[in-house]
C-alpha cells in the first residue's frame, strides 16, 4: 500500500505542474462605441433638399441637406455689385479724369492763348495810339486789363490741364481703397451666410439617421443628419488595476465579434487614470469585488466598418 501511494504522488504532483505551465492569454470583454457627427447649419430655414436617407455610406463633401437660400442668394449678389462699384470708383480716383475730359481742358486752354494773344496785340496798339494823341486814357486802360485778364486765364487753363493729368489726392485714395476694402468683407460674410446653407459631409462615413424631413422649418443650429465617420468608432473595455500598469497609448490589440471572419487588430488610444467598479456589462462571480480601469482602442479606418456601435467584443491584449 505505501508503495502505491508512492507511486501515485509524483503522478499527480507532475500533473499539477504540467497544468500550471499552460498559460493562456488573458481576454478582456467590451464593445464598440461610435462618436457621432450631428450635423446641422449656422443659419435658419426650411429644408429643401435631403439626398440622403438612413444607412448610406456617403463620400467626404458629398451634399447632405441644403436649407432655402434665396434671401442669401440676393444679398450675395447685392454684395458683388457694391464691390464691383467700389473698385470702380478707386479705379477712376486712381488713373485722374479721362482722355476726352483732359483734351476738353486742352482745347479751353488754346482758346486762352488766343484770347490772350489778341489782346496783347490789341495793348500793343493802343499803346501806340495812345502816344499820337489818337485814343483817350480810358480806352487804354481797358486794352491793359482785358490782355491781364486773358494773360491769366491762359494760367488758369494750364493748371487744370496739370490737375486733371493727376490721380486723386492720397487721402480721398486712402479712402476709397477702405470702402473696397469693406465691400469685399460684406461679400466674404454674403458668400459664407449661403454655404451655410448647403452643408457637406465633414469626411466619409455613414448616415445614422435624419432628424427633418424636406419642407420642414429648421432652427439655426438645429442637427439634420446624425453620421458616423468610420475614424470615430472606438472599442471600450475595462482591465483590473494589476494589468493597466503595464499598458500604455500605442499599444496593439485584437478584436474578436461574432460573426468576424478574423480578428481585427487595433491601437490603444486612452486609457482612464480612474478606477470604476465592475461595470455590468463585464458582471461576473470571480470579478465583482474588483476594480477595474477604462480602456479605448481604436482600429484601423479600413476595418472600422465591421464594427457596430453596442456590438460585444473581446479584446486580447498583443
């Protein structure tokens, strides 16, 4: 009998030990979570376009919803057009009076001259007459004032042609230039107040549901369409306190759902400096008494798309 027993211990000591040496690699429960884009616009209206519906798989800046728009598309042509007036008006400050407007003041200008030449002509010989005792005092004086006078409308007429061969003064230029300046930034503010009323998909994703329907009035911040960008879904799940110390942003994980053909690899993101209780969702008999910490992981933008947000997963640590 002692020597059976003798025989049997080893036998099982040998096999408690083989048991021991088996080391499976710890999984952890969690699931899939989506941080969801609501879209909506700045400004009011009624709906008037919705191309997408429920469940579509939609490109980046592909049209989502568009809102009525004809009071912004009024304004934004009213904006263009004071522009467009405004730098008008700088252009013509800017370059002085036209050709035709310069030849006029010329043509006055040569006028002058042979007005004032007529008369001195005209002084010369009263001078002379005046001298034979052919003429009176007064009419002499009157050839003197009639040639200063055309003398210095011939002055007059060569200033404005320097003037009107001049561009505006710097102030009035200076001027001018902040009205342009201020038509411009009324229509940078028309032509963003009507993109607001077309909204475009951020980046690709799919549409988890619209909150109008088309002919509805739409408040100013009000969300029409609820997506989900691929990039935005997440794996949540919770590791006890001795294994989140080893663990850090970077590093590899595996995914396994029902139904996945293979596991899904993904890259821990977050992981929380709080310790929580056992959360429901991972409720056991062994791990109820023990704290546990948060951790997100997220997967590739190419695998992401087999994942559903709410769907149970298991996480094995890499």
């Amino acid at each position: 009998m002692t020597r059976v027993l003798f025989i049997v211990l080893p036998l099982l000591v040998g096999g408690m030990l083989a048991g021991c040496s088996r080391h499976e690699t710890p999984a952890y429960q969690g699931y899939v979570e989506g941080e969801y884009v609501y879209l909506g616009s700045s400004q009011a209206g009624k709906l008037t376009q919705l191309p997408v519906a429920r469940g579509d798989m939609v490109r980046a800046d592909a049209p989502l919803f568009a809102l009525e728009s004809v009071d912004e598309t009024a304004a934004l042509e009213q904006a263009r057009q004071q522009l467009a007036s405004a730098r008008a008006q700088l252009a013509d400050i800017e370059t002085g009076k036209r050709a035709p407007e310069v030849n006029v003041t010329r043509a006055q200008l040569a006028e002058a001259v042979a007005n004032a030449r007529k008369a001195s002509l005209q002084l010369v010989r009263d001078e002379a007459q005046f001298k034979a005792g052919g003429i009176a005092k007064a009419q002499l004086d009157d050839s003197r004032a009639n040639a200063e006078a055309t003398a210095a409308q011939v002055r007059e007429m060569t200033n404005q042609v320097e003037v009107a061969r001049l561009p505006g003064r710097a102030q009035q230029i200076a001027a001018q230039r902040a009205q342009v300046a201020a038509a411009e930034a009324a229509l940078a503010q028309a032509q963003w107040k009507l993109d607001q009323k077309h909204v475009r998909a951020p980046a690709e994703g799919r549409i988890y549901d619209t909150l109008y329907r088309v002919g509805e009035w739409v408040p100013a911040g009000s969300p029409v369409v609820q997506m989900l960008p691929p990039r935005n879904i997440k794996v949540r799940f919770f590791v006890p306190e001795n294994i989140v110390g080893g663990l850090a942003p970077g590093r590899a994980v595996a995914i396994h759902c029902d139904g996945c053909a293979a596991d899904i690899s993904a890259t821990i993101t977050y992981l929380s400096n709080q310790a929580e209780y056992t959360p429901p969702v991972i409720y056991s008999n062994e791990s109820r008494s023990k704290l546990v910490f948060l951790i997100e992981a997220h997967p590739q933008v190419a695998d992401a798309a087999r994942l559903h947000p709410g769907q149970p997963v298991t996480v094995v640590l890499k």
